[in-house]
C-alpha cells in the first residue's frame, strides 16, 4: 500500500470507527488492524489518535462547508438539497457521514482532548453561520418572488 493510500485508508477507516464507537473506545490498534497496516506504520502519517481525529473533523467540516459554496448555477433550493443529502447519504454502506463523525465525537465532550474539543465549537459555529446565511437567502428568494412575481437571482 502506498503512503497516500495509506494515509488516506487509515483517514477513512478511523472515521468509520469513531463514529461507530466514538473517540475513547478507538484505540491505534484497533485503526490499523482494520486496514490491515502494522501498528508502528501509523506513526509514518500520524503524529497521534489526536492527530488523526483532527485530521478527519478538518475534512468532513471542509466538506459540510463545501456542499453549500458549490453549485454553480444551481438554485439555493437545490444546493440545500445537495448539501442536507451530503451529510445524511442514503447509503448502507459502511463509510462514515460527516455529520455522525462530527455529532459523536462531539457528545464525548469532557472525554476529548481540549484541542479536539475546541475544533469541534469551531467547526460547528463556522457551519451553523454558513447554514443560516443560506437560510436567509432562500426568505429572502421566496419574499422576492411573492412580492414581485419573480425570483432574485441567487449568488454567492
């Protein structure tokens, strides 16, 4: 397995853990035995756990985030559509959500190292802003269309 695959399998498979048993019941251990890597080889991408776990809310905030700016040409409707279905897949399979990974890390609270912890406070206050601006956007559309018979275009 190469580094970036490596690196990028253990990402993947530590968020599936976490969200499934949550931050303090994973150990390193438990991570590379799912993708089926040495213990010590998890040092060659990760300083720690915490290190690992930080990496992962960057991403999936990222992501939550990103849902909501893409589009294009798309309707606000339909970016809200495309982003509530980015952080709530319909999928059975076994892959994490972002927003699972970042409520049940989340809910461990006190058990979180406080840098975890304060990523988290951040993370969710930078995409509760994003998601109420969006919000307003759409009120702002729909007062549009009552009052004048047509929508403003959207534009971000």
């Amino acid at each position: 397995m190469s580094a970036p695959n490596a690196r990028e399998e253990l990402s993947a498979s530590a968020a599936v853990l976490f969200q499934r048993f949550g931050y303090a019941r994973v150990s390193i251990r438990d991570i590379t035995a799912s993708v089926g890597i040495p213990k010590g080889a998890f040092y060659n991408h990760f300083r720690s756990k915490e290190a690992l776990a930080s990496a992962i809310l960057s991403q999936h905030f990222n992501a939550l985030l990103e849902a909501l700016v893409q589009g294009g040409s798309e309707t606000a409707g339909a970016r809200l559509r495309r982003h509530f279905e980015s952080i709530a897949p319909l999928t059975q399979e076994p892959r994490s959500s972002p927003l699972q990974v970042i409520s049940t890390l989340a809910a461990e609270g006190p058990a979180l190292p406080s840098a975890l912890a304060l990523q988290i406070a951040e993370g969710v206050r930078l995409w509760i802003n994003s998601e109420l601006c969006k919000i307003r956007c759409l009120e702002f559309m729909a007062r549009s269309r009552r009052r004048y018979g047509k929508s403003v275009p959207y534009r971000t």
